[in-house]
C-alpha cells in the first residue's frame, strides 16, 4: 500500500487506531501509526476486515440513492401527482414534495449495540458518522431530502407504544423525521446541534 492509503481507508469507514486496538486488530496505536504512514504494512486479516467495511458502506450508499431515484418515480405518477396537488392546497404548501431519507447516528457505542445488536462488539457507532457524512456528500446537489438525526432506542421504543405503530423501516423514518422537524417530504431537518453540518466538515478533511 502506498502511504496514507491505509489511514484514506481506515478513517473512511469511522475507525480510530483507538477501535484497531479495542478489537485486538493492532497491538498500539503506534503500530496503526506504522500502518498509516507506510512505515509498516498491515496484516491481511485487518485489510480484509476493513475492505469488507468499505464495500459494505459504498453498497449502503448505492441502495439509499437507487431507493430514492425509485420513490422519484413514483412521485412523478400521475396518481401521485394528483394526491401531492390536493395535499399541497389544502395545507398550503409551496415546496415541491422530493424523496426524504433519514440516517441514523449514535451518540455512544451502546446506543448503537442496543438498535442493532448484530453489530455488537464488532462495528463502533462512528462507522455510522462515516456512513452519514459520505450519504451527505452522494446526495449533495440531487434535490432529495436528507435528515440527520441521533437514534435514541429508548425514546423510540416509547414512541411505538405511544402511537401504535409497528417496528420497521418506515416507523423508524417517520421516527426520525419528527425528530428532525421535518413535517413532510421535501423538508431539510436538521438536528439543532448542527449535525450534518458537522459531519460535512469532518468528512472535507
């Protein structure tokens, strides 16, 4: 590997050398430091690992963008085109309706674990910072919506009591657009600690 392509493709995916170590995939964060610059090579097993991650994550990424180029097909119906014209008149809405998709990110580790335990010890939530802030990147200048929005499973677990509403993908979408204060379709939310923006930024470096 040329130098900095393992750190490109470690810091890609949200891993620290912190994460390498925890997971016994490095024995310090000096050896990572090796690996980074070039100084040392890295072991199969951990670019296996961490190629795996990447192609999973840039798949992720392909799935979003296809499902929401198909709900842009089905918005442009004629069907829903005359449903989205009585709903826009009778709220008084002006905005044009485009796909919306929210991403998920957690603040720790367990909040990760506890939503999606499969992942538990295996994948640190800021594999999900690294998700967002590329699915950020892919839809910039596409017109779809995209929300930002902190999981907190207790809270939605207390939502689907409260409303009755079934545990799925799109519970958990209309979950997360009400906590990202967007109220239909086409609306950008945005968490108030400026999330996305965040992520944006961290994502340029």
């Amino acid at each position: 590997m040329k130098p900095g392509e393992f750190k490109d493709l470690r810091e890609g995916i949200g891993y620290s050398a912190e994460w390498l170590v925890y997971r016994k995939l490095a024995d310090s964060v000096e050896t990572v430091a090796k690996w980074d610059s070039g100084e040392a090579v890295p072991p199969e097993d951990v670019l296996d690992e961490l190629n795996s991650m990447e192609k999973g994550l840039s798949n992720y990424i392909a799935k979003c963008i296809h499902n929401l180029e198909q709900a842009e097909k089905k918005l442009s119906s004629r069907k829903s085109q005359k449903a989205i014209a009585a709903a826009k008149k009778k709220h008084n809405i002006t905005e044009e309706f485009r796909p919306h998709f929210v991403q998920f990110v957690y603040r720790t580790n367990e909040d990760f674990w506890v939503d999606l335990p499969e992942a538990s010890p295996f994948v640190p939530a800021s594999f999900k910072d690294a998700q967002a802030a590329r699915l950020t990147k892919a839809l910039e200048n596409t017109g779809f919506g995209l929300s930002i929005v902190y999981m907190d499973p207790e809270a939605y677990r207390d939502w689907l009591k409260e409303t009755g509403a079934k545990h799925g993908f799109e519970a958990r979408q209309d979950w997360g657009l009400k906590q990202a204060g967007a109220i239909h379709e086409g609306t950008y939310g945005e968490d108030g600690d400026g999330l996305l923006n965040r992520l944006r930024d961290w994502f340029s470096k």
